[in-house]
C-alpha cells in the first residue's frame, strides 16, 4: 500500500498544502504569544484579529476544497 500513487496524488498535494498553510498559522500564534509582551494592547489585537480571521478562512477554504475534490472524484453529496 502506497501513501502515494497516481490516484490520490491531488489528494495528497491538497493535504500537503493544508499541512503548510497551519503550520503558518501555529507560527504566527507562537510568535504573537512570544513576541507580544513588547507590543501595544492594539498591536496585540490586531494580531489575534487577524489569526482569526486566517483560520476561519482556512476552515472554511479547506472545507470547500475538500468537498470539490471529493465530489470531483466521484463522491455524491446532499445539495
């Protein structure tokens, strides 16, 4: 058995890319929680704000993704 052949592989590029585009996110959380002590109080919330905003957005694009693929591949869903 594979992890890798030529019928998962868009599968495999989407979790790759997905695997990234968190460990983004983990960075920038680490870094706010670090770095933040030096900040201003609308330094520190403009951060959060923004992490946020990135992960919602990563959810719900994830999300979107995930169904395109899977529908692409033939899978049925409810509408």
């Amino acid at each position: 058995m594979n992890l890798i052949n030529k019928q998962n592989m868009g599968l495999r590029l989407q979790q790759l890319i997905i695997l990234v585009l968190h460990l983004i996110l983990l960075k920038w959380i680490h870094y706010a929680l670090t770095e933040t002590g030096q900040g201003t109080i609308e330094e520190v919330m403009y951060h959060f704000f923004g992490m946020a905003i990135y992960g919602a957005a990563l959810i719900r694009g994830c999300a979107w993704w995930g169904r395109r693929l899977y529908v692409k591949e033939g899978g049925h869903v409810r509408p």
